[in-house]
C-alpha cells in the first residue's frame, strides 16, 4: 500500500489524509508512473515511456522529466508526499506521517522609490 495515496486520473486529484490538490494531467500521470513502482524507483526512461508513450526516440530530453517533478514536489509537498532523486536510477515516492499545511510564500514587496 502506498502509504493511502489515491490518484484520480480522471479528475486529475491526489488524495491523502483528507487533503487534496489537483494536478495537471501530464504531473497526475507522472505521479501515477511513480506511485506503480513504489517503494522501488521508477527510471527516467520508464517516466518518459508514461508520459509521452512507448517510443525508443524520444523527442524529449530525460531533464523535462526532471522539470516535470520539481513541480510535481511543490504540489504534493503539502500532502505529506516526497518525490526522492535516487542517483543514476530515477526517482521514488517517501511520505511524512502527516500531512503539511505550508503556507504559501509571501510575494515580496516591490521597491519603494526613496524621495530626493
């Protein structure tokens, strides 16, 4: 079991301990490769294979997948869920006990212009 991890695909949601967040459909399907290989590591190339389908040439460079899970990692943080890099492998799915409720980051106020 992966720790109650459910994806919708048909939604495009991810749920865990009463939280929910929704995903873009490309990151919902990425999520999806990573949690059927959990606790091993999905590769790169079986990421890729998920998302842009069975062909050995693919158009896409293995460093838009890396793309593609730094912002899957800022949408699922607040479930509790971790998206782990395990070198020259791929990545793999860790969860925290509970889920976080992370504020959001305040924007930064724009420079005041001093008065001469």
């Amino acid at each position: 079991m992966t720790e109650a991890l459910v994806i919708d695909l048909a939604s495009n949601e991810a749920r865990r301990l009463g939280c929910s967040v929704r995903l873009p459909p490309a990151r919902a399907e990425l999520l999806f490769a990573i949690q059927r290989k959990y606790p091993e590591a999905a590769s790169r190339n079986e990421l890729m294979t998920a998302l842009y389908g069975a062909t050995e040439d693919h158009d896409f460079s293995e460093r838009a997948i890396d793309a593609y899970v730094t912002r899957l990692r800022a949408n699922v943080g607040p479930l509790g869920v971790r998206i782990l890099n395990v070198y020259g492998t791929g990545y793999r799915l860790a969860f925290e006990d509970r889920a976080i409720d992370r504020p959001r980051r305040a924007r930064r106020a724009s420079p005041t212009k001093r008065a001469a």
